[in-house]
C-alpha cells in the first residue's frame, strides 16, 4: 500500500548570516527514509516536534514531492498521479478542516460527493452507515464554523471515508478533542480497520491514540527511522523507571529506600517511587517493608509515553 525508498526532502530557507547579507540554506526534514506498509495494516507514526512526520505525509498525498528517493503509494507516484490516488486515498489534517466553514455539514459531503464521482446510491448507503457510527444525525445541518471541534473532526472523518479508500492517513486526528471525542474516534478508526481492511497511517502525539490502535509502531526523529516494529518491541528497546506507589499506615516515614530507587513524589501517606529497569521491584517492595509500616503497595509499568521519550532522548538502554 506504501513503499518509500531512499526519500528525502529538503527546504531551501533564508538565513541571516549577517547584517545585510542574506544566505539560503537547506533543510532536510525527511533523511532517506525507508519503508513499506502493507494492505490492512494500522501504523502510528511517532516523533517529536519537527521530526518529519507531516512532511513524509504531505509527500504520501501529493501535496509535496520529494527532492530525491521513490514513493509509491497504491502503487502510484503520489506527486505525478495525484488526481488517481485521491480516489484510493483518504486524508485527514487534525489541525485544519477540509470540509467548507459556511456549508452545513450534509452539503460539503455533497460537494465531495460531486468530486469524487460516488454514484447517488452508494453516497446515501455509505453516509448513512457513517452517520450512524460517528453520531453526525444532530448536526449534519450546522455549517461547519458552528460545529465544535470533536464534532467538526467526525465530519472530517466523514468526509474523507466517503469514498471508501484502501487508504487512510491521520496527521493528529485527535488533538485538542476531549476525552469522549477520543473515544468516539479511536473507536471508530479500530473499526474502520478491522472491518473494511482500511490500511491506516496515524501520526499522533496522543500516546493513548497508539497503545489502543497501532500493531505497529514507526518512531522517526530528525527525518530517520528510529525504530519500527511493535508496541512491545518499543518497551522493551527502551526500557524506561516503572513507578511504585507505596501508602504507609499512620504518619510514619519512607525509609528503607535501595540504591538507585528516586522518590519522585508525596502526597500524605502516599509515596510514588521511580524503580529503574535494572532494579528488581520486589527487592524494592521487601526492603521499603521491612524498613517502615506499609498499608498498601501498587506496582505501575512504564507507559508509553516514557518509552518513547527516552527513545527521542536516545538513551541507552541498560544492559
Ligand atoms: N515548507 C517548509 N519550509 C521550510 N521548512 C519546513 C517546511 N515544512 C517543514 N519544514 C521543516 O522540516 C522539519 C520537519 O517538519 P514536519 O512538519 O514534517 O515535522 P513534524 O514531525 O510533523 O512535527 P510536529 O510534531 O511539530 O507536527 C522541521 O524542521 C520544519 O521546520
Ligand atoms: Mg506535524
């Protein structure tokens, strides 16, 4: 569904290099990236900040070609058959709209309609069956610019899997939405894949987004694959401190604490402490219980998100 090989992209930028003088300079966003995604697959795609993320999108898309390398995408080159590849493809910007801001919902799904050249009947089947899923029935007549940002973003949604693509690609479909929008969201992305075989690409800073629907996970940083390969690969390529939370009885005091181990916080009886990946928690447990009079004790695995910070970080993992 995907295949990238040896892409790179470069933009020239003006520089100050001195009080007058102007230089351009170039800079490369996305380093000889390399990768395939097969049909069916759902793949979130990590980095920090400026990675290259949005910048190997817009090139999947057509929306930017690349200065070097070959991208194929349902087999075509994006950026020369981009007119082909918008019927096999869906694509969602979180941080903007593609629907019309003064058009009611119905009438933009009307418009793409007409782009896409969806016959009359199979619009009318397949906007009923989104309709239902995403819960667009209230607001399917309120223009755009009323609609709040959850409900705006399933209209999006909508919009781009009105044409049913074999592919659908998320830059940050969930940013900015509340809990519940999430939910709705997440819910309705696992389902699309799991039963329409939507091959799905989501770039995302929401770790939740990624533990709830990725199989597969691609981490870039400074436009290079860090890593590629499942959720439980990625914890264990960067093991990261688990956290043990410990409540003493009375008001008596932590003590007892092994080399190593950090008191990260304390609230009243309630202490939480960072076990890091070479310490064994239950040596922990036995000696924080031996030294002092414990009520309860909670043993938290990393999350993700600390697995990938220290991915980003580049620290290495503990032997
Ligand atoms: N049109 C452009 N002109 C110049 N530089 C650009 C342009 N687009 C992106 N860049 C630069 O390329 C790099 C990668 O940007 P990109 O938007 O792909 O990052 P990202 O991974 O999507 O980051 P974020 O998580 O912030 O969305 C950044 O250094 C960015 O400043
Ligand atoms: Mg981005």
């Amino acid at each position: 569904m995907i295949q990238l090989s040896e892409v790179s992209k470069t933009f020239p930028v003006r520089q100050k290099t001195g009080r007058l003088r102007r230089g351009r300079t170039l800079v490369t966003a996305v380093d000889k990236i390399g990768f395939e995604v097969s049909p069916g697959e759902f793949v979130g795609y990590l980095g920090p900040n400026g990675a290259g993320k949005s910048t190997t999108i817009k090139m999947l898309t057509g929306i930017l070609s690349p200065s070097s390398g070959r991208v194929r995408v349902a087999g075509l080159d994006p950026s020369r058959r981009r007119t082909e590849l918008a019927l096999r493809l869906g694509v969602v910007f979180g941080q903007r709209t593609t629907l019309w801001w003064d058009l009611p919902l119905r009438d933009s799904f009307a418009l793409i309609r007409h782009l896409y050249k969806v016959d009359q009947r199979r619009f009318a089947a397949r906007l009923a069956e989104l309709t239902e899923l995403l819960d667009l029935g209230p607001f399917l007549g309120t223009p755009v610019r009323q609609l709040s940002l959850g409900q705006r973003m399933r209209g999006d949604l909508t919009a781009a899997l009105l044409h049913s693509p074999a592919l659908l690609v998320l830059d940050e479909p969930t940013i900015g939405l509340d809990v519940v929008s999430k939910a709705t969201v997440r819910e309705f992305l696992a389902r699309i894949n799991a039963e329409e075989g939507t091959t799905v690409l989501l770039t995302t800073h929401d770790l939740g987004d990624i533990e709830r629907l990725c199989r597969r996970v691609m981490v870039i940083d400074h436009g290079r694959v860090a890593f590629d390969g499942t959720l439980d690969e990625l914890r264990a390529t960067a093991p990261a401190d688990r956290t043990l939370i410990v409540d003493l009885a009375g008001d008596g005091v932590l003590a007892g604490l092994p080399d190593g181990v950090r008191l990260v916080r304390r609230e009243g009886p309630r202490s939480w402490l960072a076990v890091p990946p070479d310490v064994s928690a239950a040596s922990v447990v036995a000696d924080v219980a031996r030294a002092c009079d414990v009520a309860d004790i909670a043993l938290r695995e990393p999350d993700i998100e600390d697995v990938v910070t220290r991915l980003y970080r580049g620290s290495p993992a503990p032997a």
